[in-house]
C-alpha cells in the first residue's frame, strides 16, 4: 500500500546555441530492491554531453550526497507514514488525508465564490511581460454558485529560445500557492486546493514547454511572474520583486549558488518586508564569514537599497545592494529577471525600483550586464547587484507627503509586519516558520 518514488525534473540552463545544454535525466531507477544504483547514477552524473563544455559534474561528492539525503528523507517519510497506518489503521490513516484535501477544496471554493458574490466579479483578467517582451496572459472564469474556476492562460507568448520556459508543474505550483495565500488562513499544502480548478494552457507557449526546450529559468523565474499575474487578476497585491535574482561563479573546479532577496509588494493593510525573499521561494543566502573563506571572494557590501520601494498609501519593500570582489579569474553568471519592467504598483500605489546588474572592471570602467548573461571576470573585478524592490498600493495621500509623515515609514512597515503575522500564529506554516527561524 505504499510506493516510493523519487522524481527528478530536468532542467536546462540558458543557451547561445542548440549544442549546448546540460544534464537531462527523464527516469532513471534510483534504487532497485532497496538498494542505492550508486554507479549507474555516478555514470550519469560525470557522462559528458555532446555540446561544447559539457563535461559532466564538477562536485560529485556534493551531487552524491545531496542525493543520498533525499533517500534517507523519502525513507523515513515511509517510516513514518508505516508507523499512523500500524496504530490507527490504513482506513483511518487515508480517511483523514480525504477530509484534509475536503477541507482545503471547500475553503478554496468559499473564498472565490466570495469573490464572485461580493464584489459582483466572475470575470477577471491579468496580463504582465517578461523582460524579453513575452506576455504572461491570464482569464479567470468563476462560477459564483459553485465555485468552480477556469484559469485560462489563453493568449501567453509562444515558447522562447532562452531557459526561462516553464513545464505545467510550475504554473499549477503558482496558482496553487495563490490560493492558498487568498484563502486568508491557514491550509496545508494538497491537491483539494486544485479541486475546483481548470488550468488551461494552450501548448507551444513558455508556459507549455516541450521536451527540447530548456527549462531552468521558468522555475526559479517565470514562476514568480505568474504568481504577480495571479495577484494582479485577483487584485489582491502589488507585484513583488518577481525574481530570485540566481548569481553563480565558479571554474573548471567548483561551482557557487546564491539567490538574493528583494523588496516585497504592499497590500490594502500591509506595507512590503524589505529585503526578504517572497512568493515561489525561500532560500537562504550563505553567511559572508562562510563565502569568503570557502570561495574566492569578498562581499564588499550587503545592505539595503533605500527607496527602491514604490510609493502608495502602503509602501513597497525595498530591495537590496549585494557586492562581491573576485580574488581570481572565474565565470559569472546571472539569470534574472524585473530588469526591464518594473514591479506594478496597484490601486494607485507605484511601481517599485526595477534591479540592476553590473560589473566594475579592475581598470574602473563599469558595464551593465542585462538581466540574463555569463561573462569571465578577472581578480580585481567587482560584481554589483541591485535587487528590485516591491510595488506600492494606494495613491499617497496630502497628509503622507509632510516630511513628519515619510520619517514614519519604516516604523510603519514595521507595525504593520507584526500585525500581519499576529494572524498566522497557528497551524502547520507558523511551526515551520518557527523551526526555520529557530535554526
């Protein structure tokens, strides 16, 4: 009655050509009758491509470790789950499971035919751009008697040639994580949230990618586009900084990862966090302390940046200023996005600050990378990132543009961050939330 299964999406990273790509595993049998297929899985990861680079993994020690963790994780979930199913019964175990995904369908529908009924809409639609143009298109349909929904993203650009395509597992990550944001309390993670729900997406868009196109942007990127769509249609927010702003160095023998936070969209009751990571993500970014003695850099300057908020009656986050001096020549990359466009204010608020790469040569000149690019710095070479901040919601007011009136924008913020969470101070996301904050 039970199966484990370990499932591992592909991605491909941005590309100048058709030959270059990196590792693309569509199933491979990671343990056979218990046992870990450790060199078959050694040969896929050190196996080199046929494009140009293509080399086979650089930290295998990492790669094998991080994969042995996911095992021991599905295997204690196993042991766990075995343990409810001994004590209370397989019937009682998946009677509950029901009544969990029950209650999020109901809780899903009542918020939208709330929607639907009190503020007299069945029809809502949404559309932003990606920072290369490509339209994210979106028409919710909503049965005010039901609460049956068609998300309908009819009318989004057609596949592009970058990495910043998504598989239909992103878009029903997003629309999923909106819900549950909408819902206003707490539900756990499950499919009752997609119960009433129609996703249509019509293929060769970015949002219906194939097997050949490259994926990796649409993750950690156009997800968090979509959830700006999603919110913009709903009216719920003003965009956040809409990116995870992923920075990469490394050479022939190591690689780093990092993604960096910004500013957070303002609500109708909420100023935007400043500095966090929102929506499709929750990384943490790695100490100075540690970067600086494990890798060839130093981080000049991790601080704010002030005023990249936008304006409103609620006031966006503001984003951040992150600078990193090179020790030795090595490869830098970074896969961005809001570089172009900026984050959308709503209800009159501003658009927030959009974010800025560039790089300072050791001769001094200093060069804008765009949002999307891999480069070879130099020792000396310094690395600025300035991180987009959050939109702004509701038009400012006579009385919020006194002087007295701006210094009490922090402070508010502030308060209003605290009143916020008073609201969750239960249930399942606020012991997670605890656990990390306790870390």
């Amino acid at each position: 009655f039970l199966r484990e299964k370990v499932t591992v999406r592909r991605h491909r990273p941005w590309r100048n050509s058709s030959n270059i790509s990196m590792m693309a595993v569509k199933t491979f049998k990671i343990t056979k009758q218990g046992i870990f297929q450790e060199e078959g899985m050694i040969d896929l990861l050190t196996r080199g491509g046929e494009g140009k680079g293509n080399v086979g993994t650089r930290r295998l020690s990492d790669n094998m470790s991080d994969l042995e963790a996911q095992l021991a994780a599905n295997q204690k979930g196993t042991e766990l789950l075995s343990g409810l199913i001994e004590e209370y019964s397989l019937d009682v175990v998946q009677a509950y499971m029901k009544h969990i995904q029950d209650n999020a369908e109901v809780a899903v529908r009542r918020m939208l035919r709330s929607i639907a009924s009190e503020h007299n809409m069945t029809r809502l639609c949404a559309v932003d751009h990606m920072d290369d143009g490509t339209p994210l298109q979106l028409s919710v349909t909503i049965d005010k008697d039901t609460g049956n929904s068609v998300f309908d993203f009819t009318g989004t650009g057609p596949q592009v040639y970058g990495n910043c395509n998504a598989p239909r597992a992103v878009v029903l990550s997003a629309v999923i994580y909106c819900l549950r944001c909408m819902v206003g309390y707490d539900v756990p993670l499950n499919q009752g949230c997609l119960a009433p729900i129609q996703v249509v997406i019509p293929p060769g868009t970015i949002l219906s990618a194939d097997d050949e196109a490259a994926v990796v942007g649409g993750n950690v990127l156009t997800s968090q586009r979509l959830v700006d769509v999603i919110f913009r249609a709903f009216q719920t927010c003003a965009a956040s900084q809409g990116c995870m702003n992923n920075v990469t160095f490394g050479d022939e023998s190591f690689g780093y990862y990092e993604t960096v936070a910004g500013g957070a969209g303002a609500g109708p009751n909420w100023n935007g966090s400043h500095g966090v990571h929102t929506h499709m993500t929750n990384t943490r970014i790695t100490d100075p302390e540690i970067v600086e003695r494990r890798y060839p850099v130093v981080v000049k300057k991790f601080s704010m940046r002030s005023g990249s908020g936008g304006a409103g009656q609620r006031r966006g986050g503001d984003g951040v200023v992150r600078e990193m001096l090179f020790r030795r020549d090595l490869q830098l990359s970074v896969l961005t996005e809001r570089r172009s466009r900026a984050p959308y204010g709503l209800a009159g608020g501003e658009a927030g600050e959009m974010g800025l790469n560039l790089l300072t040569r050791g001769s001094g000149k200093t060069i804008n990378l765009g949002a999307k690019v891999s480069v070879d710095v130099c020792a000396g070479d310094v690395f600025h990132l300035l991180t987009p901040g959050g939109g702004g919601y509701g038009a400012r007011t006579a009385e919020q543009d006194t002087p007295q009136a701006a210094k009490q924008d922090t402070s508010q913020a502030v308060a209003s961050d605290s009143a916020g969470s008073s609201a969750l101070l239960r249930g399942s996301v606020h012991q997670y939330r605890m656990l990390q904050e306790s870390a």
